[in-house]
C-alpha cells in the first residue's frame, strides 16, 4: 500500500507555488469538447483527475499535447460521438460534465454515472433539470445517463436551481454555449471556477456573461474557435498550506493565489491567531502554531469552502478553548476523517451538522487512512503538527487533487515521505 509518512514537528518555513485550480481544470478540459480548433490551456495541474480526464478526452478521439510542464494543447475538431470509457468515467466525480458537453457538441449524450469521493451522498437531480429545461430528453438508468435531443429541440431556457449546485452550474453553462437562444441560470453558484470557466468559454467566442454573481447567462453561439488560456490558481491547495502553517508554525510565502479568493479563509485562520501579508499574487503567513477557537459555517462561496472544513478541523484540534464547526453543504462529510484524528488525540463531538471540537496542544502520531481527497489532506497536516510518526494510508484520494505534495512540503522543511509497498 503506498502511504505517507510524516514525522510531526518541524515548522514550515520559505516558499510555495500553488498549482493551477483542480475545479477549474476539470471543468475547462471538458469544455475544450466544444470548441473546433486548438486550446492551449497553461497552468493544468498534474494530478490524477486530471490525466484520467485527459485520457477519457483522448479516447474520444482528442488530439493532446503536452507542450510543457502544465501546458496541454487539445484539440477536438474530430472527436467521435462515441461513449466516453466507463471504466474511466466512474473513476472521478468530474466526468459529470461530459454530459453537458457533449449534449451541446452532439446534441446527445450517453454517459456512465460518476465516481470519485463518496464523502456524502451526492445527487445530480439539478443538472439534470437544467438538461430538460433545455430542450433534452433524459433517461437514466442505475449506471446511465443518456441525453438526446427531444421533440422541441434543444434550445436556451431559463432555470432556476433549486440548491446552488457547482456542478450543475458548470453543466448547464457547457450545454447552453452552443444551443440556440439565450438561457439564464438563476441561483447559480458563484465560486471562482465558475467565472474561470466563463472566462475560458469566452475566450473560445462565446457568449457568457454574469458568472460570479447568482445570474448566469449564455447566448448561445454557433461553434467556438481555440485561443490559449491560463487556469487560476487552487484557492483550496492554497488554504490547505496556510492551514498547515498556523497548524504547525512557521512563515511561509505561499505564491500564485488570487488573495481575494483566500479571504473566506485567510479571516478565519487570522481568527486563529495567523498572521497574514496579501501581496498582488501571493500571501505570506506567519504563525507561532498557537491557535485560539472559533466558530466556522461552510457556505458555497464566497463563504468559508465545505473543502477547507476538515483542514481547519485540525487546527480547530490544536486551538486553545472550544470551537465549532457547522456544516451546511454535505451534511456527513465530517465521517472521513474525525473518527481519524481522535485516534490522534482529538478531541471531537459530532453533533447533527456541527462538530465541536475542544483543542488540546498536542496531537499524536498515529496511522490513519484517507477516506477522501480533503479529509486526507487534513490528516497530512494533523502528521505534520503531531508528535511522534503517523502514516497516511488510502494517499490515492489524496493525489487526485494534490500536486507534488510530498516535494512542496519537503520543500518547506516538512518530514514526509511517500514510501511505496
Ligand atoms: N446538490 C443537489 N442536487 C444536484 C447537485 C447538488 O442536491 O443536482 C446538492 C449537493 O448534495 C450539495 C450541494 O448541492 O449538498 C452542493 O453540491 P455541488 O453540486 O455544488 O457540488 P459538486 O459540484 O458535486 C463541487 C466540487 C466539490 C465541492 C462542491 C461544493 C468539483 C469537481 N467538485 O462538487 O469539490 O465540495 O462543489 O463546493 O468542482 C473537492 O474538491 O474536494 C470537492 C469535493
């Protein structure tokens, strides 16, 4: 079993380069489908959502290239309507948005169901909505979802979700690009991948405006043409080292982060006890690793991220006094990694959507598995704050939204090893 092992303790000290956003990828590879020419998109993380979903792209008959690190050229003037792999489908949660963008390049879509991490039951009742709303006729099976052009024909709508969906966003603004009319999300979600999408679409000649507000409209075009375009920087790759620094100590200059996307999670560290320097593309943190409770409510941004919920519950652990911890996008998301860190020594009460979290000084190594991507980041950082050694088991889940953990955080004077049974 590959696994890390960290030995807890040292501080984290000198500089970080945040790779580009895993949210934003995933939803701009898919949305390269729609678009007839070349897409050079730079700052593409390599982490392994990512090259599944660039080998499901290739399997549709994509041409890919990596012209360097972190730039891939696409381009799917010839892609087939075939069915993208299953095996390969069902091995990440992103897949979800080859239905909208192959509805929008084919006017059909047959598309097995996601997988990726099972933190929380995780239905797609609002893509789907929005897939009728524009005209599709939508059979789904246990597996399945096929999407075909029904008798009115595809065309732009207004629709308005129920929950602010990421996902169905993201689906419904690739499936409206290409379809005639104008279609209006209302209720969207407003989280910078949704604007970087809208930012790449755009780029390619369409018509998107509104995104990062809860209005979303597309004016549906006839083809998009390519253009290179440049991935933001992860907000949660970022707020996961700045956790990791007020959870162990240090001072750290963590570069390539938009600062204003931080400040749901800069202004709760700080809270902490952090301290935190904005530059135009970079942040420096300080901290002493002596950290005060708080009170943190996951919100769809610009709220504190339910992603962030389990690294903050570490330093919640080590903060002086009693803190709380709500919960408000996925109720049973503090299952993959609680019941971990009181093996640990944390001192943790679950009750309904909130943890209460009474913080000792100290957590202790242990060996611990990763239940899914953020709640395995959070037990890196729990290894890194705690005495003793703890091994990381289940590191897959971490990888698919991670790159070069183990390298950055060596780099910042972090004992951790990836070590392959
Ligand atoms: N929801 C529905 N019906 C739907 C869609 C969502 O009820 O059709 C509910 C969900 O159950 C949840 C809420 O709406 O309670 C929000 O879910 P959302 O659709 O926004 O989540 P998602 O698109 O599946 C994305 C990220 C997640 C992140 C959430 C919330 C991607 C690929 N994934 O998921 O990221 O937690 O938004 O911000 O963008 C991660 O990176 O670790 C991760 C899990």
């Amino acid at each position: 079993m590959t696994r890390y092992e960290i030995k807890g303790g040292n501080l984290l000290e000198g500089t970080v380069t945040i790779s580009g956003a895993k949210n934003a990828a995933v939803a701009i590879l898919p949305a390269a489908l729609l678009v007839k020419g070349k897409c050079r998109v730079e700052n593409v993380p390599d982490i392994s959502d990512v090259r599944i979903l660039l080998d499901i792209l290739a399997d549709l008959g994509a041409k890919i290239h990596h012209e360097a690190s972190g730039v891939v050229v696409l381009d799917c003037t010839n892609i087939s309507e075939k069915k993208p792999n299953p095996e390969l489908v069902r091995k990440m949660r992103a897949s979800y948005y080859l239905m909208g963008a192959l509805l929008s390049r084919f006017h059909k879509a047959d598309v097995a169901l996601p997988g990726g991490c099972n933190f929380a039951s995780r239905p797609i009742d609002q893509h789907i909505k929005g897939f009728m709303a524009l005209g599709a006729d939508v059979e789904e099976t246990e597996d399945y979802v096929v999407l075909t052009e029904g008798p009115n024909g595809l065309h732009g709508n207004r629709i308005s979700l129920d929950v602010v969906s990421v996902g169905a966003t993201v689906n419904i603004m690739l499936a409206a690009t290409l379809l005639p009319g104008q279609t209006v999300i209302e209720n969207a979600a407003k989280e910078p991948h949704i604007v970087d999408l809208a930012n790449f679409l755009n780029t390619m000649g369409a018509h998107i405006s509104g995104a990062g507000t809860d209005t979303v409209k597309i004016r549906g075009v006839e083809s998009l043409q390519g253009g290179t375009y440049a991935i933001i920087p992860d907000q949660i790759e970022a707020g996961t080292y700045l956790a990791a620094v007020a959870a162990t100590g240090g001072n750290v200059l963590v570069r390539n982060v938009i600062p204003k996307h931080m400040d749901c999670i800069t202004s709760k560290l700080q809270e902490m006890g952090a301290k935190f320097i904005n530059y135009d593309d970079a942040i420096r943190v300080q901290s002493d690793g002596k950290l005060r409770h708080t009170t943190v409510k996951t919100r769809p941004y610009p709220g504190f991220p339910t992603d962030m919920q389990a690294q903050i519950c570490v330093c919640m652990t080590l903060a002086q006094g009693i803190s709380r911890l709500t919960e408000s996008v996925y109720e049973t998301r503090f299952f993959g990694y609680c019941s971990e860190l009181t093996s640990m020594g944390a001192d943790i009460l679950i009750n309904g959507k909130t943890a209460i979290v009474t913080g000792h000084e100290k957590l202790k190594g242990a060996t611990v598995r990763a239940h899914d991507l953020r709640a395995g980041a959070a037990l890196v950082i729990a290894g890194l704050a705690a005495e003793g050694t703890t091994q990381v088991e289940n590191i897959h889940f971490v990888e698919r939204g991670y790159e070069r953990l183990v390298e950055k955080l060596r780099a910042l004077g972090a004992d951790i090893r990836r070590i392959e049974d």
